[in-house]
C-alpha cells in the first residue's frame, strides 16, 4: 500500500482523476501507468514509487470513488425493499460496460497476487459488505442469523453468475434472491 506521508496531495488527486479518466475511455486492458502519468502531469517513477503498478492505483482510485459517495444504504423502513434496491443497484453496475471490465480485470489479477487480493478485500469489499450487515441489523435480523454468511447469501449468486456469465443478471434475479435470503434468515412478511 502507497505511504500516504510521501505523496502530493495535488499529484496523488491528479492521478486517481486521470485513473478513472482513463478507465471510462479506455477500459482496463488498455490503460497504462504511462497514459494515466501523461494525463496526470506527474512522472511514472511517481506512480511506481506510490503505487507500485497499474493494479494498485485503479485500486485506489476505486476505493477513493467509494469513499467520496459514501457506504450509507438505503433505510427506508422495510428491510426487504432496501436490499433489492442494493442488489438491483450491484446488477446495474455489472452491466455497465467499463465497471464490468474493470472490476474483471482486477478479479483476475487477484487470483494471481495474494497482497492485491487482501487489499480488495479489505478495502473495497469489506466496508461494503460491513454496511449491509449493519442494515440487516437495524433491520431487525434475528441476533442468531450469521451476518457474514446472510450477506454472502446475497451477494455471492451475483458475482457467480456475473462471473461465469451462467444465466440472465437483472433485477428480477436480483429480487428473487432478496427474497429466497429473506426467508431463509426467519423473515416471512410479504414484500
């Protein structure tokens, strides 16, 4: 992970921007640490120093995007109303076509590095899946339902069918899962 007490807060901002930049113009495949230092006006030795490769300033970039919107979800009072919306909103940015690429890419790279694989995890996963257990828990899951696994109930059909591409990804499997989730962790109201 980069030592934040050696960067440029203007050059580190410049090169998460021209990062995403390049990410929605070019995709992943074709982004380099050369094109992301000629947009960001720094030098690649930056980038290396900072960051070490291309896989850990997208990486960067991702958690800053994610941090700058927030990891509050939806409480609207009905808990199974939230979570489709939450799940449906997992759907739309799997079929967008840059998040798509991107996020791939990076999965495929942390099958080979077992570092980037823990930061993803720790970092752009974790507070994600965290903010979904903690609304479970406002929204009145029973105290013996194992979060982790609830949360991984719900997302992990997702990732497996986006991943092996094995069936349709739309917002009705999104709340046909929601649904048989909700069932399986003791809630029978009607949604």
């Amino acid at each position: 992970m980069p030592d934040p007490n050696r960067r440029n807060e203007n050059s580190r901002r410049a090169i998460l921007d021209a990062t995403r930049a390049l990410l929605a113009e070019t995709g992943y495949a074709d982004l380099t640490v050369g094109a992301i230092a000629a947009r960001a006006g720094a030098g690649r030795q930056t980038i290396y120093r900072w960051w070490g490769g291309k896989s850990a300033v997208v990486l960067d970039a991702l958690v800053d995007t994610v941090a700058a919107e927030g990891m509050t979800l939806p409480d609207s009072g009905d808990l199974r109303a939230d979570l489709r919306a939450v799940l449906r909103a997992t759907v739309a940015e799997f079929a967008d076509p840059v998040l798509s690429a991107t996020t791939r890419a990076l999965t495929i790279e942390t099958l080979a590095d077992d570092d980037l694989a823990a930061q993803v995890r720790d970092r752009l996963l974790r507070p994600q899946l965290d903010a979904v257990k903690d609304r479970l828990r406002a929204g009145g899951v029973p105290p013996e339902v194992d979060l982790d696994l609830a949360v991984e109930l719900l997302f992990g059909p997702l990732y497996h069918r986006w991943l092996l591409r094995t069936g349709p990804l739309d917002q009705d499997y999104a709340d046909g899962l929601v649904d048989l989730v909700m069932t399986a962790i003791g809630d029978r109201r009607s949604g």
